[in-house]
C-alpha cells in the first residue's frame, strides 16, 4: 500500500478583504510514493533480518530515501558553527580580559596616576553611592520593561497584570543574555505570560510588540546619538571625540540597520506584502544554496507566519495611539536605564568632567554608551561579549583619572548591565519553577487567583 504525503506549496500573498490584513494562501499538493513504501518495507525486513538497532535503521531509511546525506551534512555544518562560535566566545572574553588587565595596570601609567591604597580609599569615600545609583538604574530597566508589557496588556485585555509582566521582564531578560544576538527570551515570555493569566494571541503577541517598539526606541537614540556626536552638540570632551575611531560611526549604523531590519520587514510586509514575500524568498532561497538552510520552501513558510502574525499585531496594537506612544516613551526609558549603569560606573571611580556636570555630564555618557551598544549590537556572542567589553574599555579609559581602574570599571559595569541580568533571572526562573510545580501539585493553575 503505497503513503500519502502533504507538502505545502507557496502561491501568493493576498489582502483579506473584511481584516485587511496580509494573508499567505498555501495549496496543498498530495502525492504517492511508492519509493518511501519500499524502502520502509525493506527497512523492517533488513531491521528484523540483522537485528539492527535504531542506529541501523536510521542507515538504512537514509539509503533508501537517498535524502539523509544533504540533512546530515547541513546538521554537520550546522554543529559545526554552533562549536565554532561557542570556542570564539570562549577565546574573545578571555582574551579581551586579558589584553586590558595588562594594558590598564602594565601600560597605561602613561599620562595617568598611578594609584595607591589611599586614592582608591579617598575616591571611594566621596563616591560611594554612585554603585547605589548604578544598582537603582539596573531595576529601573526591570521597572520599564515591566510596565511596557504592562501598559499592551491593559490595552489588549483591560487587564494590568503588572506582577506577570514584571516576572515576565525578569525572565525575557534572562533568556536574552544567555543566547546570541538577544533573541532567545521571547517563546519564554510568552509561555510565562499564557502560564500565568495572559492567555490565547494575546501572550503571544506581547513579547513581539514590546520588542518591536524597543528596537525603534533604541534605533531613534541611535540615530540622534550619531549625529549629535558627529556634531558635538552636546560639546563632548576632545579627549573623548579623540579616542573614539571613526570605525565606531560605521559600526554603530552597521548596528542600528540590523536592529531594524526585522521590524522595517514587517512594516514592509504591512504595507506591500508581495514585496515583503519575495524577500523573504529571496533570503530563505540563498540560504538553501549556501546549504545554511536545510528546508528553503518549509523556512519560508514559517518566516512568512511569523512575519504575518507580527504585522497583524502591530497593526492592532497601533490602533491605540496613546498605549503606543506610552510603550514608545517606556523602551526609550529603558535604554537610559540600560546606559546610566555605564555613566554612575563612571562617576563611582572618579570621573568629573570640568567642562560639564550634572544632567549634561549624563547626557554626553548616555550619548557614548547608546553608539557602543550599537556598534557591537550585531556581534553573535551572548550579550555581545567580547567586543562589548572592549569598546566599554575605551571609555572607562577616557573617563577614570587613575592607571588601573579602567579595567576594574569595566568589569564592574560589565557584573552590573550583563552578568547580573544572568544571575536574577537564573535565581528567579528556578524559584518560579519549583512554585509553578508546587501549584500543579496542589491543583492550583494560576498562582494569581
């Protein structure tokens, strides 16, 4: 008896007429295999005959369907790049560690103070509450994210539900630091939000718009950073423009690009959605022939799904201008959050700027941190390592007075705005396990009711 089998074939995008909404119109396409049949006869026979284990029959199927070889050297390359990039991390981190630890305390006594016992005491007499301030900048980017999700929540269910989407900010933080390019908290937040009393599209869809509007949020900062550093509008110390390499303007708007992309493919495909389909094509075709994807017409479904449900998304939520603006104003909040870690860092190991103080002398910090994060946004390390650290270097180097407190400025700002993320969301992602586990126990399935 010969297997039916379903493959789903992409026709065309089209315009729903009551929604409005982009649509992807699927035909489905059945066809008979006699060779699969066989080959699985053959398999059981040969399996039964020389007692093979699932290894054997796994061997056998690939022979006969004579499609494993392509699958198996795409997992090859596939293992291989995750291998790949995981020694790089390894190899940057500890070298970037390295290079400045030498550099700030064996070579850096060059134009700086060497500093004693005394001056680190003295320093951090006078400006021990800036690590106060760091710390308090630290749960403000909590607080922000938190009340984000908080204010679409409200607006998609007339619900707040600020203690979940608080716990979801915590959780979607964690898995963002721990995968590269920060794209791994979102399935994580959406399963903690439909857990926890925020359920069907609306858990789903949460995550998606709070991201997208962040990454207009910091991509605006971005831009205006750019040009009122190239400007100096906000009159910068020479010795900052000076250590700052042009390089920096080129990778930042490399940066700021790749964290628009995927927002400006939504609002591409919202727009002119046969457009949007044939980059999506495009792109999920030229990874096939690089041999990077292994199923190009199944990838572009999927892309095409995501890419749907987000623009629909999107346009809903937009239809409630003042919970946009509101969430706008919230991502840009965070980012400040985010990039005063690095300026009360600063502060605490005795940065003072004559030129400048107070609000100003926050604002030229900020200004520098948003182009660095920008710049090493698109490195494929976990929170950017390495090349983060690096570039955060260069202006703890410019900003403490004393030989051999760049680097520890640097390592602290680095346990502040990256490693700490990490440790809150491990502690409270195992707390919130065992709960969820003991109110299953108990037959609870929402802790909040």
């Amino acid at each position: 008896m010969t297997k039916k089998k379903k493959t789903i074939g992409l026709r065309k995008i089209e315009i729903d007429s009551e929604t409005a909404e982009p649509m992807i119109v699927g035909v489905e396409e059945e066809y008979v295999s006699a060779a699969v049949a066989e080959a699985e006869k053959t398999v059981k026979a040969q399996a039964e005959k020389d007692k093979q284990t699932s290894i054997g029959k796994q061997i056998v199927m690939s022979k006969f369907l004579g499609i494993s070889e392509k699958d198996k050297t795409i997992d090859r390359r596939q293992k291989f790049f995750k291998r790949l990039v995981s020694v790089i991390f390894l190899v940057l981190v500890v070298g970037v560690l390295a290079y400045t630890f030498y550099v700030d305390f064996f070579r850096a006594g060059e134009g700086k103070q060497a500093v004693s016992w005394s001056d680190l005491i003295g320093n951090f007499e006078n400006t021990w509450y800036f690590l106060i301030l760091a710390i308090v900048s630290l749960f403000l980017s909590y607080l922000f994210k938190g009340v984000k999700l908080s204010v679409i929540c409200k607006s998609q269910t007339g619900k707040w539900h600020f203690k979940t989407c608080f716990e979801t900010g915590v959780i979607g933080h964690y898995y963002n630091y721990v995968t590269p390019l920060a794209v791994g908290g979102q399935p994580f937040e959406i399963y903690h939000l439909s857990k926890h009393g925020v359920h069907g599209g609306v858990a789903a869809s949460m995550p998606i718009i709070a991201f997208f509007l962040s990454q207009f949020a910091f991509v605006s900062l971005g831009i205006v950073s750019l040009v009122f550093f190239n400007g100096n509008i906000l009159n910068i110390e020479q010795e900052f423009v000076i250590n700052f390499p042009p390089i920096f303007n080129v990778l930042a708007i490399i940066g700021l690009f790749g964290c628009i992309a995927m927002p400006a493919l939504v609002l591409i495909f919202s727009m002119l959605p046969r457009i949007g389909a044939k980059l999506v094509k495009w792109c999920t075709t030229l990874g096939g022939k690089m041999k990077i994807i292994k199923d190009p017409k199944k990838t572009e479904y999927k892309t095409l799904k995501t890419i749907v449900h987000n623009s629909v998304c999107i346009k809903r939520f937009a239809k409630n201008p003042i919970a946009l603006i509101t969430t706008l104003l919230l991502g840009i909040g965070e980012t400040f959050a985010l990039c005063s870690i690095a300026y009360f860092t600063l502060k605490l190991f005795g940065y003072d700027n004559a030129n400048a103080s107070g609000f100003m002398e926050w604002m030229q910090i900020v200004q520098l941190s948003i182009i660095l994060y920008a710049s090493v946004s698109f490195i494929p390390t976990p929170g950017n390592s390495g090349a983060a650290d690096l570039s955060f270097y260069l202006l703890f180097t410019v900003g403490v007075r004393f030989a051999g407190l760049a680097f520890s400025a640097m390592v602290l700002w680095r346990i502040l705005s990256f490693y700490s993320y990490i440790i809150i969301g491990f502690i409270f992602t195992t707390v919130n396990r065992k709960k969820d586990h003991l109110a299953e126990f108990l037959g609870v399935s929402d802790l909040e009711k």
